[in-house]
C-alpha cells in the first residue's frame, strides 16, 4: 500500500473522530503527499531522459574515435562509403553521401550539399 491510500484510510478514521482541525491537518498532509508523488514523477522522467542523453552521447563520442577525415570526407573504420563532412562538423550527424556519377559526384541527401571531385585526382 502506497502513501497516498495510507493517507486515505486515515482521513476516512479521522473524519469518524469529528475533530475539525485533525481532518483538516490530514488533509492537508495528504495534497503534500499527491504533490510530493507528482515532484517525484516528474523528477524519474527528467533523470530518463538525461540517462538516454547522455547514452546518445557516448555514443556520438564512441563513434567520432573511428573516424578519420581524408578530404572532403570522413570515413569510419573500413567502411567504404563517406560520411558528409557538413553534417558532421555542423550537427555531429553521421550521414552516409550517396554516390550518383561513378563516385566522382557523392551527394548528402540530409543537408543537399554535393561533392564533385576533380577527375584527375581520381586514380
């Protein structure tokens, strides 16, 4: 049984006693204790959703260390296909370019930004 149906049960015996100040007190301490569970609520959402924060950034961190920047792109690890170099720098938004033109013309479908590369520094 929680609090607040304890407090309940006791306005209820109090309420049989006709004492006009005890009921009111009770009372009053059972609006403190709906409030406090209210407080409480909220407190367990707020602390959710720092923790999920704070998850997202560990990872956004965990992730920056497998990149490496070999201009105009990121890449991370073995992965082949760049990350946009805008997207990352400006919202740490790991966003995959998508290649149209033969991987001369690589194009971020997130932010529109299109990387054409010179084709004589194409090996």
């Amino acid at each position: 049984m929680g609090i607040v149906e304890t407090l309940k049960d006791i306005v209820t015996l109090v309420q049989k006693t006709d004492n006009i100040d005890l009921v009111k007190q009770v009372l009053s301490l059972q609006t403190q204790a709906l409030e406090m569970q209210n407080k409480n609520r909220k407190l367990r959402e707020r602390n959710r959703k720092l923790r999920e924060r704070v998850k997202e950034l560990e990872q956004t961190v965990s992730f920056a260390k497998t990149l490496r920047f070999e201009s105009p792109f990121y890449f991370a690890g073995d992965d082949k296909v760049p990350y946009c170099a805008r997207c990352w720098e400006s919202d740490r938004r790991a966003i995959h370019l998508k290649s149209d033109w033969k991987d001369r013309r690589w194009e971020c479908y997130q932010c529109g930004k299109v990387y054409l590369l010179d084709v004589s520094l194409v090996l």
